[in-house]
C-alpha cells in the first residue's frame, strides 16, 4: 500500500506568514492528490484536489502544487482563521489513504 | 443542497458489534461511490472503507478488514457500516463522506457529514 507522509507534524508561525505543508507519497501517483482543512472541533473541508486545483468557495491564498511524489501546500499570507490541521490524502485506487496531518496555529 | 446524517453510534463492549447508518439527501445518491473516515479522539483522518455506486467496488482499511462490512441501499439513499468484533482503537468519531466519482476507483470526498461517535469500552 502506499503510504502517505507529511512534515512538518506541527508549525506556528505568524499572520501574514508564507506557510507551506509538504506532503510525501511512497509511490508516485500521479497528481491524485487532494488537501482537506479541519478547524478545531469541525468536519474536515476539501480545499485541493488533483494537487493544485482550487476548491470552488476557497480562498486564493491556498495553493497546491506537485506531482508524483512530492506534493506542497502553501498558504500565502496566514490569516487567524486558518488555524487548523491540513491533511494529505491520495486517491484514484480503492483504497483510500491520509497523511497524519499539519496543525498549523498562530505564534 | 447536500446532506449526510449519520446514526447508529454509542457505547458497546469489546468484542460486540455495531451498525452505522448515513442517510444522504440533496444528490443521486446511486451516482457516487461513498467512503466511512473515522477520527479517534485527539488523533488524524483514517479511512476505514468505501463503496463504489453499485458497490461493485469495495475497499477496506486493513485495521478493521474482516470485521466491519460497508454496504448501501440505493432505494433508500442510505449507505451502512456493519461493525463487529469490536476493540477498544476502535474508539472514533465516524464520518460518512460523498466521492466525487462513482467508482470503481475512489476519488476525493466532499461532502463529510457530522459524524457519530462510536466507544468501544467495558
């Protein structure tokens, strides 16, 4: 199976910080990649899917970009309401995997 | 607009079984494969199994492969997670979640319902 690996576990880092996410496959797939977003006591909200595609409603400052094994989000300018954990997840098999995620707060 | 309640969560003994229920309203439901995600508490995202529309296609976490058996019911817009043999790490917040795709290969998930919570514990 492959497995997915993010880094780093956990940051913080200041408003208006260029924060970026990495998130590693142990196999190339392709770009079957997607990024979700769960603020604190909520449901997990696709942000990314196909690796760099944009989540109708999301705000611009979230972008995705690789492909094969290398995968990056990247928040441009970190707001408040960004707190929260950012999880990876590789998809187009039948099995579905997630990267054991980012929490991202504010310093 | 689309909705997913799910039910069936609550307190059982280990070594007994449980069956989740996710009823969908606001899409076709029989166009879209659909997955079960559980979040024990303080911890990430694990997928636990999904479904293709026809449920041709079945997948399963190997931590509960064997014990829990994902089905739907196209007639009644409803998708199922059979639990048994249950342990104690089986402890989570289960969530239902919508595939972008039919199947048979899964796709992302969008949306997740609010989840129910299942403790396993004596």
């Amino acid at each position: 199976d492959i497995q997915m690996t993010q880094s780093p576990s956990s940051l913080s880092a200041s408003v208006g910080d260029r924060v970026t996410i990495t998130c590693r496959a142990s196999q190339g797939i392709s770009n079957y990649l997607a990024w979700y977003q769960q603020k604190p006591g909520k449901v997990p909200k696709l942000l990314i899917y196909a690796a760099s595609t944009l989540q109708s409603g999301v705000p611009s400052r979230f972008s995705g970009s690789g492909s094969g094994t290398d995968f990056t989000l990247t928040i441009s300018s970190l707001q408040p309401e960004d707190v929260a954990t950012y999880y990876c997840q590789k998809y187009n098999s039948a099995l579905g995997t997630f990267g054991q995620g980012t929490k991202v707060e504010i310093k | 607009e689309v909705q997913l309640v799910e039910s069936g969560g609550g307190l059982v003994q280990p070594g007994r079984s449980l069956r989740l229920s996710c009823a969908a309203s606001g899409f076709t439901f029989d166009d879209y494969a659909m997955h079960w995600v559980r979040q024990a508490p303080g911890k990430g995202l694990e997928w636990v199994s999904g479904i293709s529309w026809n449920s041709g296609s079945i997948g399963y976490a190997d931590s509960v492969k064997g014990r829990f058996t994902i089905s739907r019911d196209n007639a009644k817009n409803s998708l199922y997670l059979q639990m048994n043999s249950l342990r104690a790490e089986d402890t989570a917040l289960y969530y239902c979640a919508k595939d972008r795709d039919p199947g048979p290969r899964f796709s992302w998930f969008d949306p997740w319902g609010q989840g129910t919570l299942v403790t396993v514990s004596s």
